[in-house]
C-alpha cells in the first residue's frame, strides 16, 4: 500500500508541494520492520530495565517521514540507496562477526562517495528546514548532483557502531561547553548498524567517533576498500554525544522521576 501524501516544503530543494514518503535510512538498509519512536519520558519509566515495554508512535514498515518532494525523493533513492544499502549491510555482517565489540573494520566493496551523500540525504530529510542557510544550501548543492565532490570544509561527517536499543534524532543544534566555553554546532542520527554525527566548524568531544568527511573524495563509480575503527556506542538518551549503558544510567529504587530536559540544548537551534 502507497503512503500517503502529504503538502508541506521540501526539505531538500525548498519547493512547496506534495510529500512523498522518506524511508531513513532506506528501507533496503535494514529499515523495513517495526520500529517503535517513544519520547525519553516514556523510554526511561517503561523501557529497558523498568520491566515493561516503552510507547510510543509505531512504524509497521520502517522508520521515516513526509519531508521530501517526489522530485528530490526519486533522485536521491535512485543514485544513492544501493551503495548505502550494501554498506549498511557491510556494517551489520561486522557487528554479527565481533559480537559487537569495538573493531577495526575492513569493508572492501564501499562506494564512498555516494554513501555519504545519502547519510547527507537522511540528515536533510529530517532537519532541512533547520540549517543556517550557508550549511544547507551547501548539502543541497551536494546531493542534488552526483558527481559533484566537494563540501564546505567547515562541515564534517563522522560514524560508529550503534549498540541494541533506542534509535537517535537529535536535531540541528548548537551546544555549549560551560567548561571550556566552547560551542558546537551538530546533529546526530543512529540506526542500527551505524550511527552518524555531523558537525560545523568543530568536532565531536567522544574521540571513539570515526570520521567519514574524507568519503567526499571518491568519484561517484569509485569502489575503495576503508579500514576503519568502529567503536559500539549505546544511545539510550536523545541528548547529543551521550553514550553511557542503561546500566550505568540505572536510578536508585525510590529517586524521584526524572524526565530528561534538553531544552537548554534546543533554545539556541538556528531558526
């Protein structure tokens, strides 16, 4: 059965229209089942470790949204979703072969260039309409023609193993070190096997993130062999760049519930 269409803008090229459906990831990389979207109250009070199943809005066939045009659907699904396809089920064999652990991969059959032009895809689809205009016009540019290989070099690309539960959407925002008094500009997207984080003019604080920008180098039909090192990070918080295990996040029987509150994270995101 054809999802329905939705009227909205485009969160690609901007024009006004019809929404068509957008798997993210695809559905070919392993996002064609059931998958359940809860909110961090409803994770934490009836998720793993609470001894009941969370709630949430359910996905019958894969998660995605109504957010692009047919135009920019069709294009991006036809020149990108096959490379990212095998290289999502590369990431998945490497997880079944390590159990899990960290590992240095070896993946041998990747076309670089336009797997990371769907993991810029799947950024846009979901945040498009909340990049500062320099950032997004450049992504734009980027995967609406295929061949074309160069990024603004303030923005950077980085991945990693994503561990068994929640997926994370974290939209583009800006955050604050109090600490250092530094700020980044980020956003971040897990869906197993890989999660991915993009960033503005800065980098991730958790070392274990590898960095994927240099993918942007390839040519489109280029096939490169990539060694990596893949670290297996959990995302059970929708904070950005928050990896602790449930276990180590456990609150003492009795604590008061807590909700979890990034609104001060949210406050500064471009408008």
């Amino acid at each position: 059965m054809a999802k329905r269409m939705m009227a909205g803008i485009c969160n690609i090229c901007g024009r006004n229209g019809d929404l068509s459906f957008e798997h993210i990831p695809p559905a070919s990389a392993l996002n064609n089942s059931k998958v359940l979207v809860a909110s961090a109250d409803a994770y934490w009070n009836r998720g793993p470790g609470q001894g009941q199943r969370a709630t949430g809005k359910q996905y019958q066939s894969g998660f995605g949204e109504n957010s692009l045009c047919e135009y920019c659907n069709h294009k991006t699904g036809q020149w990108y979703v096959s490379y990212f396809s095998r290289w999502c089920h590369e990431g998945m064999a490497l997880y079944d072969h390590t159990k899990g652990k960290s590992a240095l991969a070896h993946m041998s059959t990747i076309f670089p260039l336009p797997v990371l032009k769907q993991i810029v895809t799947m950024f846009l689809a979901q945040n498009g309409q909340y990049f500062r205009d320099i950032a997004k016009e450049s992504l734009v540019r980027f995967v609406l023609n295929k061949d074309q290989r160069c990024l603004d070099p303030k923005i950077r690309f980085w991945v990693y193993l994503v561990a068994p539960g929640p997926l994370r959407k974290t939209p583009f925002c800006t955050v604050l070190n109090t600490v250092t008094g530094e700020s980044v500009q980020v956003m971040e997207f897990s869906f197993p096997p890989f999660g991915y984080m993009m960033t503005i003019d800065s980098r991730p604080a958790d070392n274990r993130l590898s960095e994927i920008t240099h993918f942007s180098r390839f040519q489109y039909h280029e096939m490169a062999w990539m060694s990596m090192r893949l670290g297996l990070l959990p995302t059970h918080t929708p904070v950005l760049g928050d990896y602790r295990s449930f276990k180590n996040m456990d609150r003492v029987d009795g604590e008061p519930n807590v909700v979890l509150d990034f609104s001060d994270v949210l406050k500064n995101r471009p408008k």
